[in-house]
C-alpha cells in the first residue's frame, strides 16, 4: 500500500512539474508570436543615383509590408518625371505603383524595387500597357535590375 502511495504521489508531483512548464513555454510562445507580428515603426529610406547632370532620386518609407514614397527621374535641360509610389513587399521585393507627371500629362507605372544593403535596385524590362492605361512589366521574371542608386540621407 506505501508503494502505490509512493507511486501516486509521484506522479502527482510529475504532473504539477509539467503543468508548470506548460504554461511557462505557453507564455514564451505567446510573448514570441506577439513580437513577431507586432508592426515596425515607419522607416524613411532615401537613395540616389547621378549621371552626368541627370537624378535619380527615390524616397522609401517602409512600414511592415506596406511601402510608399515618392521617385523623381530629372534627365538634365530635359522634362522630367516627379511622383509617388505605393505598393508592397512581395518576395523580397518591393512592388510599387508609380504614379508621376511627365510632359504636362499623368501617368501610372509598374515599378519593381530590391533593397540591397546601402543600394537600391531598380529591374527594367519591356513595359505593356495593362489596365487602365498604367505600364506593368511584360515579363518580370524575365526583366533584369539595370539601375543602382546609392542610400543618401534624407532631407
């Protein structure tokens, strides 16, 4: 008979022993899941790219997956285009709607964006015109990132 109480009060103390680690990995699993989707404070990112006279200029502000900014393209003695993106990271990339001024009339683009480290990339490839007038991006799988502009401090 001490053998069965012996026995079951060790498997009550066993059970209160995992009963507490339970709901102690239960807090840290909690505490980690609601770090992990806990929202990124706004980042203003900027970065430029100079040829000759001719700017470059891009303005990121990254919010968790959501991104917005504004792109201006200033080609010297030349109209330019000046306007502002919205979109989001997909696949490490950033998909953006460019939406820019250029010769007196409105336009919308395709524009596919890749963060690398101090650099900005920006992918060219042959543009078709999709819905509602916008430019997107024949085959983006195919387009190659041709432009590299480099972080500068925002003003």
């Amino acid at each position: 008979m001490k053998k069965i109480s012996l026995i079951a009060l060790l498997a009550l103390a066993a059970c209160q022993s995992n009963k507490t680690e339970t709901t102690d990995s239960t807090t840290v699993v909690a505490d980690t899941v609601a770090a992990a989707t806990a929202q990124p404070a706004s980042e203003a990112l900027c970065f430029e790219l100079k040829d000759g006279q001719d700017v470059t200029a891009v303005k990121l502000v990254i919010n968790g997956d959501e991104v917005s900014g504004e792109m201006q393209w200033l080609p010297w003695e030349k109209d330019g285009a000046i306007g502002t993106l919205k979109g989001k990271v997909v696949d490490g990339e950033i998909v953006a709607d460019y939406n820019y001024e250029i010769e007196g009339s409105s336009q919308s683009e395709e524009k596919i964006f890749k963060l690398d480290g101090d650099k900005l990339l920006i992918k060219d490839g042959e543009l078709v015109e999709g819905k509602d007038g916008k430019l997107i991006m024949k085959n983006p799988a195919k387009a190659q990132f041709k432009e590299t502009l480099l972080k500068v401090k925002c003003e």
